[in-house]
C-alpha cells in the first residue's frame, strides 16, 4: 500500500449553488478540503459586499456539525460595480476576489461583462490593492469557434486588459489550451492558472465519441488531447508555481443535463484528491501533488498553507462512489473517470 501526506488542500474554483443544491453538495466539499474560492453566478448573481455576507452565511448553515471549512467569498463583476464597494469588501477580509465572466460565457454569465472599459475603474482598484481578479477566459463572439474561444479571449481580451492595468492580479480559470498553459507559464508572479480535475481526464472525444455524454460537457469545452496532455504537464511537472487546483465542480440535477440543451459543468468535489493521486501517480508525479493541491493557490492568494494534512492511501481494491449524490433539489451525477481509481482519502 502507497500513502501520501499533504498540508489539507483547497479548492481555487467552486460552484456551491443556493438552497436545497447547497445543503447537498456543501458537505461533499467540506470532507476534503479546508478551503475554496467560491464562485458568485447565483441568480441573481453576487454583486456586492452584502450580497457576499449574505451568501457566505447561507453556505456556513448548510456545513456539517463542527466543520471548519471556510469559504472564500468573490464578487461578480458587472458594468456597474462600485469599486469602492469592491475595496470595502476586500479590506473588511470578505471577499477575496472579483470573478470576471465575458457576458453570455457560461451558466448565470448574462450580467457579465460586456464593455471592458466600462470595468476599468474597478480594475485599476484592485490593481491597487492587490485584489484578484478571477477570469473565465473565453470570447463569445459567435463567429469565433467554441474550441478557439480560450486562444482567442487571451489575444484580444486577457493580454490587453493586463497591459492597461499594470499590477492586476490575474488568475485565468480552468484553462483547457497549451495556449493557456504557455501563457499563464510565460507570466511573474501576478498571474495564476487554475486546472480542474476533469480536464486532466477528459478530452473532447469523451463528450462526443460514441454517443453524446451530457455529463462530461462543461465550459470551457474539454479539447484535443494535446491539450490535456499540456495541463497534465503543468499541473504535474511542479516546474512551475503558477498552476493550482480549481475544481470548477459545478453541480446540475441530472433532469437539466440529460436533456436536449443541457446545462455546463462537472461534478467532482466528491472524489477530486484521489482522481488527482491517480493522475499524477500515472505521471511519477505523486510529490508533486501537494504543489499543485495545497501550496501554489495559498502562495498566489496570499494566505498561509492551511494546518492539519490529509492523507490519500492506495490499496489493491478501487474505490467506489455512487453514481449519484441526491440533493434536496435532485439527484446529481458524479463525475465518471472511465478507469478504475485505487486511491482513498483516508478518515
Ligand atoms: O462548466 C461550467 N459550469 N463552466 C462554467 O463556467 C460555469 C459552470 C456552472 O456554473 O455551471
Ligand atoms: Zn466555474
């Protein structure tokens, strides 16, 4: 039997939703990990300081008994933030980053962004006071191909808008390119690049060969397998800090997957530390997971590596999950790795 130890991880990306979703998934989290940045595409989405107080109260109420999971609270950027409201939130310790999604990227993305100079008071802010800026970094000009969206956004969205506002701190979320990858790699230290877990699994034919399977789209779209091979290399070669854990586990009831316009995102809080083990094991990389899990997020966000660790243990027996978790809102699918996965968090 192989065991590894790390520092107790945390999740760069997360969807915890609202209501009775938030009750069933918060927990899936909590058992793993000490943190997250919790995404704010609620509907409505969260905009302001109070909105995120309020938000963070919901999601400490659907915990379990003595949990210390602690969320890490971010603002949705629209056309009409204040940024002092911004600059409040984050001295209060509230809020801890400002998410950016173009307008009509993705699920809940309608009051993004779709003037950028119309954010550039906010941005210089931040720049200011050292506040990330988490970024879904896709264009959604229809004429540009859904595969090209990553490639396109960093040339004429990501790459401009960091030359007007030097000192912004950018984390490019869930890249799924070698484009995204080189550029994040080529950056100081004023730049991050979260990986989730499905895109080191997953490429575009998983969704596509064989019938089409509804819960392995996602946005961004997984792609070639070239490119998950270049984020199989960022996440385990360690050689570079600037690439960290953001599972991007986002949770849908099955009824608005497995339907004919079915709804974006992955679920993986449930199993991510012993799909990742299997990843970077497969790689020779397994020391390099507590990188990549528990110390490049904190080092970039500016917090302390969290106390306590967890330990993943492998044996000859895989582990199993349910299919499904049910959630007072529906039942919701796992994550399906398509191989056998031998390792376990250990409790
Ligand atoms: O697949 C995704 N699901 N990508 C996103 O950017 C949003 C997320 C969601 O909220 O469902
Ligand atoms: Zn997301």
């Amino acid at each position: 039997m192989s065991t590894i130890t790390l520092p107790r991880p945390d999740d760069w990306h997360l969807h915890l939703r609202d209501g009775a979703m938030l009750e069933g998934v918060a927990p899936e989290t909590a058992r793993d990990f000490a943190r997250a940045i919790i995404m704010p595409n609620l509907v409505p989405p969260v905009v302001r300081g109070d909105d995120a107080a309020a938000y963070r109260e919901r999601i400490l109420k659907a915990l379990p008994e003595g949990s210390d999971f602690e969320p890490l609270m971010t603002l949705y950027l629209t056309e009409k933030t204040d940024p002092q409201d911004v600059a409040q939130a984050a001295a209060s310790g509230l809020v801890k980053a400002v998410k950016l999604y173009p307008a009509g990227a993705t699920t809940n993305s309608d009051s993004g962004v779709r003037d950028f100079d119309k954010v550039r008071g906010v941005l210089e802010t931040m720049a200011e006071i050292g506040l990330p800026l988490c970024v879904h970094g896709e264009v959604t000009r229809p004429e540009v191909d859904i595969f090209d969206r990553e490639a396109v956004f960093i040339e004429t969205v990501l790459d401009p808008i960091r030359r007007k506002t030097p000192g912004l701190r950018v984390v490019m979320e869930h890249i799924t390119t070698k484009d995204g990858v080189d550029y994040v790699a080529a950056q100081g230290d004023d730049m991050g690049g979260t990986i989730t877990t499905h895109h080191l699994i997953i490429n575009r034919n998983h969704i596509l060969v064989g019938g089409i399977k509804p819960h392995y789209y996602c946005l961004p779209v997984a792609k070639r397998e070239t490119h998950r091979l270049a984020l199989v290399e960022a996440a385990t070669s360690g050689g570079n800090t600037h690439f960290f854990l953001g599972t991007d586990s986002a949770p849908h009831v099955d009824a608005a997957k497995e339907t004919a316009c079915g709804c974006a995102g992955c679920f993986t809080a449930t199993h991510t530390m012993p799909l990742l083990a299997h990843v970077f094991e497969a790689e020779g990389a397994l020391d390099k997971l507590e990188g990549f899990a528990s110390r490049n997020g904190p080092a970039f966000y500016r917090l302390p590596v969290n106390e306590g660790t967890l330990t993943l243990e492998k044996t000859d027996q895989p582990n199993t999950w349910p299919a499904k978790i049910e959630t007072g809102a529906g039942p919701v699918t796992l994550f399906d790795p398509g191989f056998p996965v031998h390792w376990h968090v250990k409790r």
